[in-house]
C-alpha cells in the first residue's frame, strides 16, 4: 500500500519574489521549497520528534539565510558594464608617422647598418692593401674601437710591409690604449722588423712611448751598456745585416 502524495504549495508563491535582488529571489525560494519539504515530512513524523524536527529545520533556515549573502567585489574593482560603442574603422589604420625636426627618419633607420671594417675585409685586396685601408678608417671610427681597429689591422699587416703602420707608431698624438696596442703589435714581430722602430722611439725623450722602448732595447740587447744609444745604434744596425 502506497502513500498518498502530499499535495504542494501552490508555485505562484515563488512569483512573488521576481522583484528581489538575486540574492533575495535565492534566498525566499529556498525557504519555501525547505517549508514545503517539512510539512511533506510532518505527515509521516511521530508528535514525539516534532519539536526536534522544528529545530533541524530552525538550523537550515538559519543556513539558508546566510548563504545568500550579496557578493562582493574586491577593493578597486567596478562591475564592468558593456559598452555599445560604434566601431570607428578610422581608429584601425596604423598611425602615419610625419616627419618632424624631432622624428626625422634617419638613414640608419632606413636602411642596415654600415660596416666599414666588414667592407674592407671582405674586399679583394691583398694583406697590406687591407692594412692600410683598415687604418684609413680610424679618423672616423668611435675612440672606444680605435685600439680593436689597430689590432685588426696589425694582424693583417705582414713584417716586410710594417712601413704601413710605422706612422701611426711614431705618432704622438694617439691615444693611449691606441699606443698600447701598437707596443705589443711591434714587441711580437721580428728583430728586422722591431728593433729600428724601437731605437726611433727611444731616442725621441718627447714620446710617450719612449721610455718604454729604451728598456726594453737595454734589456733586450745585453752586451750595450746602459744609456749608451750610439753603442746601441751600432749593434741595431748590425742585427738588421745580419736578418736582411
């Protein structure tokens, strides 16, 4: 034998509630549906649990109520609202750049980079022609490059065309890490080829490099006492008869 079916609430009760806040609508709808669930289960519970049924349900109620509490939006948000604004097929087209005495466009934005030093050794020219057109290019090189520039160009200059570089050497005016880099390219090439440079620097007191190549000459060529420079021309001259 079945049970009879209670019979429920009418649903025009929930109709009353479609001009809540969503959060209200919620929260009277799931009212009724528990109010409705207990008078459903009332029928069928002994008087003896009434009262504690009336507390299980006082429970629910109480947890209904504060599970539908508005929502909340952390600080500095905003509910973003849709905006219907008519697209503007102007405001797609890239922006014209016009020149201006701030934003000309420069050459070397145009176009690559130059790369002089790169020219020059990928030219068919032969070792020395590329020496001296490496070193034709320091005027306009940055003074942080000179010295790399002179290194470059020492590599490619072979010990019977050292004259190519000698100026530069005997130049007094160059910087010091240019200085710097011609010492040790002409300390690392031959007797023939170091030692009259060297002599030519040691005998000029007004060059920065003098000093320098003095002590080494005396250093490097032991049987010439001290501070004697004709002494050292001589045997200078000899070594350079006896490499040719």
């Amino acid at each position: 034998m079945s049970l009879p079916t209670p019979k429920l609430f009418n649903p025009i009760w929930l109709t009353h509630t479609k001009n809540l806040p969503e959060y209200g609508n919620l929260f009277c709808v799931r009212i009724l549906f528990l109010f409705q669930d207990s008078c459903r289960l009332m029928k069928f519970v002994s008087p003896s649990f009434h009262k504690p049924f009336r507390c299980f349900l006082t429970v629910f109620v109480f947890l209904a109520f504060t599970s539908c509490r508005p929502p909340t939006l952390p600080p500095g948000d905003s509910v973003p609202h849709p905006t219907h604004a008519i697209p503007n097929p102007e405001l797609r087209l890239p922006p014209h750049l016009v020149p201006s005495p701030t934003n000309k466009l420069s050459s070397l934005e145009t176009s690559e980079a130059a790369d002089p030093i790169g020219d020059v050794l990928s030219a068919d020219l032969t070792l020395g022609e590329t020496t001296t057109r490496l070193l034709s290019l320091l005027p306009t090189t940055p003074a942080d490059d000179k010295s790399f520039l002179v290194q470059i160009a020492g590599n490619y200059c072979p010990d019977e065309e050292y004259w190519r570089i000698l100026p530069l050497l005997l130049d007094r005016s160059q910087p010091d890490d240019v200085r710097d880099e011609l010492i040790r390219d002409i300390l690392r090439r031959s007797d023939a080829v170091r030692l009259r440079p060297l002599y030519r620097l040691a005998i000029d007191p007004s060059h920065p490099l003098s000093t320098e190549a003095r002590e080494y000459l005396f250093s490097y060529l032991q049987d010439v006492p001290e501070n004697d420079f004709n002494a050292l021309a001589r045997v200078i001259e000899k070594a350079q008869k006896e490499n040719q």
